[in-house]
C-alpha cells in the first residue's frame, strides 16, 4: 500500500511541475487550456497568475493547479489516479480559498459589487479502474435533502468536468494538447 500511496504523488509532483511549476508550465497549461475550451490562446498574449494553495499555509488544502487566465477566469485542474467523488466539495473549499487571496478581506463589506473571475474546475483522471472518457461530478449530489427529493433548482451548484485521460479513452482532449 505504502508504494501506491508513493507512485500516486510522483504522478501528482509530474503534473504539479509540468502545468504549475515547471519552466515549460505557461506552455504546458495554455496548451491543456486549448484543448478543453477549443480555443488559440498564445503564450505571449496571455497572462496567467498561478493560484495554488500550499499546504503549509492552508494546512491539508494544498491543490494541484489553479490559474487565473487573463484576469477573467480562475481554472482549478485536479489530477487523479482514484476517482474521488468528493471533489467538487474539495473543489468549493480550494476555490473559496483563491477567492480570500483574491479579494481584499474589506472589500467583501463594501456596497459596491465585487467581481471575482469565474471559477472552472476539471478532473485529469489516468487510473486503472474503468471509467468513462468524458464524465461531471455535481456538488448537490453530495446534498441530502429534505423529504429526500432533490429540488428542481439547488442554492448552490459546482460542476467538474472529468476527463479519463488514459489511451484508448483520453485521445481526443490529449490529440488537442500541442
């Protein structure tokens, strides 16, 4: 047991380098970016503000990769080698994290709206177990709710877009990685 725990966070440490930290990591991620939202961003004419949470400073929060594209929007990708159906209340916690790095403690009192870019959230899934190409996790199937039915329209709402990146299930989004 003790070396799948190890093998799970080489392959974490790989991703975390190769799309966060890595010299290559804005051309790496842009790249990954491309390829989930179909579109030609170019390094030089992107910003990214890497938005990660160390573990040190937000003791067992510590993400894998959170970016913020161009000021307009945060991306939060997870990589997984179990799936984990959890994720989108891990995800809720990450994010509302980024948001207090984000947004000065006052300025959530003041009248005037605050604007926060808009938060996506992917899961990179390669593990043995089988599991569709493209999947969703939803926040409010982890809800219990009274009578036991769920409503028409939940209070709140996140969605993770899960993506099975092994071969044979995860060639279309990696045929589009540059």
């Amino acid at each position: 047991m003790a070396a799948e725990g190890e093998n799970r966070k080489v392959k974490d440490s790989v991703f975390v380098d190769l799309f966060g930290r890595d010299v290559t990591a804005k051309e790496n991620f842009i790249s990954l970016y491309n390829a989930l939202h179909g579109t030609s961003l170019r390094p030089e004419d992107t910003e990214l503000v890497p938005e990660m949470l160390e573990s040190a400073m937000y003791m067992s929060y510590a993400n894998d990769v959170a970016m913020q594209v161009n000021g307009q929007v945060v991306v939060l990708i997870e990589h997984q080698s179990t799936i984990n159906r959890n994720m989108p209340l891990r995800l809720l916690d990450y994010v509302a994290r980024i948001y207090e790095k984000i947004v000065p403690a006052k300025k959530k009192y003041y009248r005037s709206r605050v604007c926060v870019p808009m938060p996506e959230f992917y899961v990179l899934y390669n593990g043995t177990d089988d599991y569709p190409s493209e999947d969703e996790m939803r926040l409010s199937d982890s809800f219990t709710y009274p009578g036991g039915k769920k409503p028409s329209q939940v209070p709140l709402e996140l969605v993770v877009k899960v993506y099975n990146i092994n071969i044979g299930k995860g060639d279309a989004l990696l045929g589009k990685c540059g």
